[in-house]
C-alpha cells in the first residue's frame, strides 16, 4: 500500500476560545506589568500563559501519514508518533481514542474528512470493528449537552468567589484564583453530566 497524506486544516474561527483565553492572560499579564512592574505575581502568570500556549498547540497535529498497518501525526512541537490501527480504540467527531493516546480534532475543519478516511479503514478491514469500544460519540453528546448550562452556574460562583477572595494582594492571586475559577468549573460540569447520564439511562421495570 503506497502511503497517503492528509493535513488538517485549522483557522482563528475554530480556535476562537484558546485564542481569546490567550488573549485575556497576556492583557492580565500587561496589566499587572503595568500596576505591580515585573514581580513574581506577573511572572507567575507568565510562566501560566507559557504553560496554556503549550499544553494547547501540542494538541495541534501538522500531518497524518497512513500507511499499510499503521499511522503517523506529526506535530507542530512534538516528535511523530507512529500508531498501529489495531491500537485504535474508538472514532468520535473531536477525538480519537488510541492505545498510545488520544488525538484531538476539536478545532479542525476538516475533521469530517479525517473521519471518512478511518471509516474507509475500518471498511477495508484494517481497523476491526470489533475492536471499537462505541462509547467516544455518547461521552461528547453529553458533554455538549452539559457545556452551556455548566457555564450558566459556574459564572455565577466565579463572581461569589471573587467577591471573597481573601489573597488579592498575594503574589500568587491571579494563579490562584484561575485555578479556583477551573475547579469549580470541572465540579459543575462533572454533577451537570452526571445528571445527564443519569437521565439518558433505561429505568428498570420491575
């Protein structure tokens, strides 16, 4: 088998969340150069928008590679990484779930093609279907079902905790309460799906 090429396709519109995240930490860190000159609280939100820029663009894949019984990505700051299609574990719309790791598509406009290529590779008998676990596309149906309302509580309890916040004039503020801010948002998005699963599932008759 002659190997093929497909190169994901990114833009500004599909990336507008980290783009304005990026943008809120850099105005905050401009911000506090500006109030507070160059301590260890604008450093501590350097090093943070440091370690966002990265954690984020290391999700970004530059190019896959298909070959006979196996697959690259090449990344834009990571080394390739070859995958075997009998490691593939599940195809959802935004992920794929394989046994050395997931590969976002979140933000690629062009996943629907990257989709129908591993479609043809599971009709081709290269990815057994038997193989898939089937549970990617439900956790994303329900985790888009819970986004929207989370934030709808979150905000609220953001806006509570900075009303309280007793460190404003800590180095470490600004970190700290980010990281406060993220928390409450994962314990309100974890109960919010939990109460969608729980909804979603069959009750039993007796």
């Amino acid at each position: 088998m002659k190997s093929s090429h497909f190169w994901p396709r990114y833009s500004i519109r599909s990336l507008w969340d980290v783009i304005l995240l990026s943008l809120g930490l850099t105005i905050v860190i401009i911000i506090t150069m500006v109030r507070t000159g160059i301590g260890l609280e604008a450093l501590s939100l350097l090093v943070t928008l440091i370690g966002f820029y990265f954690w984020w663009t290391h999700f970004l894949i530059r190019k896959f590679v298909f070959h006979q019984s196996s697959f690259t990505i090449m990344r834009f700051i990571l080394p390739p990484k070859t995958i075997n299609y009998s490691d593939v574990e599940d195809i959802g719309s935004v992920k794929i779930k394989t046994k050395k790791g997931n590969l976002q598509l979140a933000g690629m406009i062009n996943s629907d093609e990257l989709i129908n290529k591993f479609n043809e590779l599971i009709s081709q008998g290269k990815i057994h279907q038997n193989n898939l676990e089937h549970k990617l596309r439900a956790k994303e149906t329900i985790w888009r079902k819970a986004m929207f309302p989370s934030l709808g509580i979150s905000l609220p309890l953001w806006a509570l905790a900075f009303y309280f916040w007793p460190f404003d004039r800590m180095w470490f503020s600004a970190v700290g309460f980010g990281i406060v801010c993220g928390l409450i948002t994962a314990f309100v998005i974890s109960i919010i799906q939990w109460m969608i699963r729980k909804k979603q599932s069959p009750v039993s008759v007796d």
